[in-house]
C-alpha cells in the first residue's frame, strides 16, 4: 500500500525535484471532527505542522476549506494518513478516510495519496508532551472549567496539527530514501 502510494505521487516528485524544482506537499490527519494539517518547507525535505480545520456538516464547505489551504500553500501534493491497524488491515475508521478522500480527490486540484498513519497520533501526543516538558514554565492553576475545556480543545487541536506532521515527515523521509537509491 505504502510503496503503491508513494510511486502514485513520488514518481512526478522525484522527477521534479531532479530537476531542480522545488515541490511542496500538505499532508491531512482527518479525524471524525477535526482535520491536521501540515506542510513540507519549499525544498520538500521538512514538514511543519500548518493547522487544523474543523469538519463542516457540509463536506463541501471542509472540501472548499481543504482547497484554499492548498492555494494558499501553493501544495503540488496532498498525501492522507490511511489508519491501518496493527494487523495491516483497513477497518471502519480507514475506509472512512478512503472514502472522504475519494470525494474530496474530485474536488481538488493536486494529485492525492494515502500514507500508512500507524501510530502518527501516539508520536504526536510524545512529541507534545515532550516540548511542554522541555518550555518546563511553571503553570498557575486555572480554577474555572471554561479554560481548562479550552486547554483541552487546543490541545486536540495540536496533536491533530502535530501527527499531519509526523504523516508527512515520514512520507518525506520515504521519498528521500527512494530519490537516494534511484541516485545509486
């Protein structure tokens, strides 16, 4: 599946970048509510996390959404965390995911592949916890429920925004490996 998908989108990229153009890519971490997102740097080589949209009711307007955040990345690539279980099968959540991406695919303008996202969202929480642990300034107890839901929410927000990150970085980390032993 995962080699399958970066021939889809990596053989154009590979070719481009070979001569010498620059390719950027976004990547979508898309969740039942909210959906990740990141973007590689103009050389291709590093992902950022960019930010999270939250999924209309009306997947027309998120499509739309999706659109203008390519626009506006100038994106040649989008590339879609496929939850695959441990096992390497698509369950109920991975065919949802497929299927969303297959309608948003007839609505964009830029080639779109599917990236194995195993784990992405557990390397996203570590990743969190460890740049809290490392800013380490001390926090003030917030009494009000209001800001600690809100805490809570930005927080999701992160993580979803950080594993589109670390979905895309691995998919960047594959293609170089491949542009490499193409090179050899």
């Amino acid at each position: 599946m995962c080699a399958a998908s970066l021939e889809f989108v990596g053989i154009a990229l590979v070719e481009r970048h070979e001569k010498g153009h620059m390719v950027r890519l976004m990547a979508l971490d898309i969740g039942e509510v909210r959906i990740g997102v990141a973007v590689s740097d103009a050389t291709g080589f590093l992902a950022s996390p960019y930010t999270t949209l939250h999924r209309s009711r009306s997947e027309e307007q998120t499509w739309q959404s999706i659109q203008r955040l390519i626009d506006e990345t100038e994106a040649e690539g989008l590339v879609v965390g496929l939850p695959i279980s441990l096992d390497g099968q698509i369950h109920a959540q991975g065919e949802r995911v497929q299927a969303f991406a297959e309608r948003l695919q007839q609505r964009i303008s830029i080639p779109l592949t599917f990236w194995d996202e195993r784990l992405s969202t557990v390397e996203a929480q570590r990743l969190l916890t460890q740049r809290e642990q490392d800013e380490s300034e001390p926090r003030r107890r917030q009494g009000t429920r209001r800001r600690t839901q809100s805490r809570r929410r930005q927080k999701g927000q992160k993580i979803d925004a950080l594993a589109a990150t670390v979905i895309l970085q691995d998919y960047l980390d594959a293609l170089g490996n491949k542009i490499e032993e193409e090179r050899s």
